[in-house]
C-alpha cells in the first residue's frame, strides 16, 4: 500500500499498530484535510493526540540526527517532585503497583530512557476555518501558507419572515414575493430562484428525518411550478432509479417519489452505494436539489450555487460558528456561476441567537487535552502501551510534543500538574506500573488492551467494570445481558423514560432478572419516570439502547 486514506479513528489505530511493531518508517508524509476538527469537541481530542505521537517521532529523530538524542536538556524533574512519593513495595517481578501506587522519587534516572531509531515524517494540515495558524505551524513545526483568495465570492443572509438580511448589517436586501399556501415558509421559492437558473441548491436539515421531509415537500411542489419538459433529464432520472434498484436493495420509497423531480436526500440512513450514486447524480445536475445533515459538509465535496440552513441547529445542538463557516462554505464554488450564496432560515423568536452566531469570530485555538477536558490520560497510555515512551524523561518529551505544551509554553506548571494527574490517574487504576529494575513505566495486560481497543481509559473502566461483574454473574437464560454488553457505551441518547417503562414491563422473568443485575429495576424505572429519581446512572440507562 502507498497511499492509506482513513477516518482520525483509524488513522489513530494505524499509527499505533506501526508504533508497536517499529514499523513508522512505512510512513513518509500525513496529510490532514479539514485540520480544524483538532477544535471539535468529540473527535479533535484524537486528532491532536495522533498528532501529537508523530510530532514526537519527528523531533526525536531531528535530535538523533544532531548527535543530541534526547528532545528535553536539562535537569529532569525527581518523580518525587513531578508525581508525588515514592510508593511503599514493590512486586515480584520489580515492578510497583497497588491502587495507592506512585512514582519512585530516583525514576528521573535516564537509564530506563527509550532508546531507539526514530523516523522524520512530514506533516501537512489544511484548512479554511483555523484561527491561530501560527500556534498550529508552531505546534507541528510546518511551514505557514495563508491565502485569502476565493475564486468565486460567497455571501451570507438570513431570511426571517419574507426578508432576506445581510448577515454583517442585518439589514434587508429583497424581499421574497412568491406566497404560497403549499409553501409559507418559501422554502420551495429560494429553491426555484436557483434550478430555474440550471444551477444546484444544497439545503441542511437538523435530522434524517427533517432532509426527508424537506425533500419531500420540495418535489411534492415543483411539478406545480416548474414543468419536466426536458426528456433527456427525464430519462436520466428514470436511468438513475434503475441503477438504484441494482445496487441490491429495494429502492428507497422517498428516493422514488422526489428523484423524478430532481430532488433527493443524503445522509447515513442510505446504504454506501446509494450515497455514491447519489452524490454522482448531484454532481452530473441529473439532481438539482439536495437535502442533507451536517455530515455532508465535512466529508463529500458537493459545491452548490446556493446554501440554504432548514434551521440553525444540528440534531437538538445550536449550530456554531466553525461547522456554519464549513457548511456555508459550500457555496460559492468555481463551475458554480459567478457567485455563491448562503441563507440561513429563522423565526423572529429565534433571530438573536442566529444573528450572534452568523456575526461570531472564529473561537481561539485550545488544546483537547487541558485538564478539565480530555486530560493526558490517553495519550501518555498510548505512549506507554505503544512502547513509545518509557521514562521519566520519556514524559518530558513526549508532553512537549502537545498541542497543550505550544499554547501553555510561558505557563509550563499548567501542563506539569495535568501530567501529574494523568499519571496518578493511570497508575491508581493499574493501567502502567513502574519497573524500579529498569526504571521505567510498563503498562499492565489491562493496559495493553485498552490500547489494542482504541477506547479511552475512563470508558474502557466503565467496559471492565461490566465484564468483572458478568464473571461474577452471566445469564444464559437471557440475551439481554449480552446486548447489554455489546452496546457501545459512547452514544448519548435521550432517554424516553415512558417508552423505557413499557418496554421493561414487558420483559420476561429471565429478563427482568439480568435487568436487575445490571441495577435497573423497577424502583428505578418508576423514580425516574416520574421524575422524582436522580440523575439517572448513563450505565443504566444503555439498557434501553
């Protein structure tokens, strides 16, 4: 293989393989397209801490080929001063351990420094909606190319009522004149002004279920008002549902009805297949207007002449303002026409929030892994587990290879104590131990297999604390038990607490028995239905998954 294109996730998982059987070298170049994920809440912690494990081999080997050796110069902390006292014994096999355990005060000796050949490897981050460049450029060490230029000029509205508004000045520009009674909020009329033009119209929904019903709306009112008197485009459309119906599932019922007028839907619920033919027909204008979740903004390039937002919102979150700049940015694309336009749709009730959030800046650039955040739990697991650090030293390193080290470099006690933490965190958990023979860090079996899981160490104690009790009791009468375990425990959902009621009392005995086991009963289930309950344990609550 030469070139691996992958999800952060996997790219993570990858990295780590290579890392553990010194295969790094394999890697000469990485390239993160759409490099302001780093920022986003959910998936940025593992994107900056992949980042963060590269950055490291390279200044390593940048130090290796100077003759240094070693990234940090200097005193290194005593572990004594760093993590705290030096624990009471130590196991059989040299190693120290226990739920109490911490570092030894003499661990700042370099000899249990990793010794190894490290390999350079090129970074390369692009993006459109980064704000402090120079830090990431510092952070990576990269080159800083920055361009203002847009071949096709992008503006931005908000329509509220029949006006359309500026987003800099909120003054109106037009005003929609089309009333219609099968369309009152002109979703349909912003569409038209757009295909009757034969250019595409990209409409973002807050749900799946929102882009279908928009595009069924959409096409229930076009034949009304913009005849199919083109045959050819009739005929692609009619050949377009028959290489839908072969790709080896029965056609979608809502494709069927708004493909023919030249409107469709994107998002997961479509199998792979048919979101490629899809996107392809989009992309050819066989379809002129296409509904969409936010998904599409990040991952498909689909450029339309005009954005329009359904509403400010994504699922039940408040848009912000680096995915409304990624998703706007749709717009305005060369072979587009000469300019593009985004619109964002709201109520008069909602038109503050929505005018602060077109108007907002960029938010400053932070690291994922600042305490009070992710932390550098993960990262310094991975380094252990991976076999990338080992030391004291090690640590040093390694930490001052971070996103957290460039942003808090004139405060180094910020990113001393989340260290501290990390370590006190991993070590009382029994993820690592600390060898005093070799004096280094070695992680333990549950440590190396929560780094061959890819989970994060707080949710892979909530998946070994499962396990453990299903040692002490496992049903076999009852499958619920075992989906219990096999539901991802990172997917937050909102709980139905009358449908969850329901269905609990309409378990069998052997169900409600492995229910019980897992601590929801039906004290539990009545507490929290009525309201009275408290705040109901997440662990629990995954049995209604």
């Amino acid at each position: 293989v030469d070139i691996a294109v992958c999800t952060i996730e996997k790219a993570n998982g990858l990295v780590n393989k290579l890392f553990t059987e010194r295969k790094l070298d394999m890697i000469g170049v990485v390239v993160v397209d759409e490099l302001h994920m780093i920022t986003d809440p959910g998936r940025g912690y593992l994107l900056e801490l992949l980042l963060s494990k590269l950055r490291y081999e390279t200044l390593l080997a940048d130090r290796q080929k100077d003759g240094a050796g070693h990234l940090f110069e200097g005193p290194v902390a005593a572990a004594s001063d760093m993590f705290g006292p030096a624990p009471a014994a130590d196991t059989a096999d040299g190693t120290t351990g226990g739920a109490n355990a911490l570092l030894l005060d003499d661990c700042g000796n370099i000899e249990g420094s990793h010794i190894r050949n490290a390999h350079a490897i090129q970074l390369v981050g692009m993006s459109a909606t980064l704000k402090n460049v120079e830090k990431i450029s510092s952070w990576l060490g990269t080159a800083l190319y920055i361009t203002n230029f847009r071949p096709v000029p992008l503006m931005e509205y908000v329509k509220t009522g029949s006006r359309i508004c500026d987003v800099h000045s909120m003054e109106p520009v037009r005003e929609l004149t089309r009333k219609l009674r099968e369309d009152p909020d002109q979703l349909l009329e912003m569409c038209l002004e757009v295909v009757e033009l034969k250019h595409s119209v990209l409409i973002f929904c807050s749900s799946k279920d929102g882009c279908q019903r928009a595009a069924e709306k959409v096409a229930k009112c076009l034949p009304v008002y913009w005849a199919d008197q083109d045959i050819t485009m009739k005929a692609k459309r009619r050949e377009l549902l028959e290489e839908l119906a072969q790709s080896g599932v029965a056609v979608d019922r809502t494709l069927a009805r708004t493909i023919p007028r030249g409107v469709t839907f994107h998002h997961s619920g479509l199998t792979t297949e048919e979101r490629e033919v899809v996107e392809d027909a989009y992309r050819e204008g066989t379809i002129n207007i296409l509904t969409a979740t936010s998904t599409l903004a990040a991952g498909v390039n689909l450029p339309a002449r005009r954005v329009i937002f359904r509403t400010a919102k994504i699922g039940a979150e408040n848009l912000d303002i680096t995915r409304y700049k990624q998703m706007c940015g749709r717009a305005g694309r060369a072979g587009q026409g000469d300019y593009g336009e985004s619109i964002v749709m709201t109520t008069k009730d909602d038109l503050g929030r929505v005018t602060r959030l077109v108007q907002a800046k960029l938010p400053e650039l932070s690291s994922c892994l600042q305490q009070g955040k992710h932390g550098l739990h993960q990262i310094l697991l991975e380094g252990f587990a991976g076999d990338v650090v080992r030391s004291v030293q090690d640590i040093e390193m390694f930490i001052r290879s971070t996103l957290l080290h460039t942003i808090e470099e004139d405060d180094y006690t910020v990113v001393h104590k989340t260290a501290c933490d990390a370590i006190q965190f991993l070590r009382e958990h029994e993820f690592i131990f600390y060898n005093r023979h070799d004096k280094c860090f070695v992680p333990s079996p549950l440590g190396r297999a929560v780094f061959a899981s890819s989970l994060s160490p707080t949710d892979s104690l909530v998946v070994y604390k499962d396990l453990q009790l299903s040692l002490l009791h496992f049903s076999t009468a009852s499958e619920l038990q075992l989906i219990y375990l096999a539901t991802p425990i990172y997917h937050n959902i909102n709980t139905k607490w009358q449908t969850m009621l329901r269905l609990y009392n309409r378990l069998g005995e052997e169900d409600i028995g492995a229910a019980n086991f897992l601590g929801v009963n039906e004290g539990f289930m009545y507490a929290n239905y009525n309201g009275v309950g408290k705040k109901a344990d997440a662990n629990k609550v995954r049995i209604y998954q």
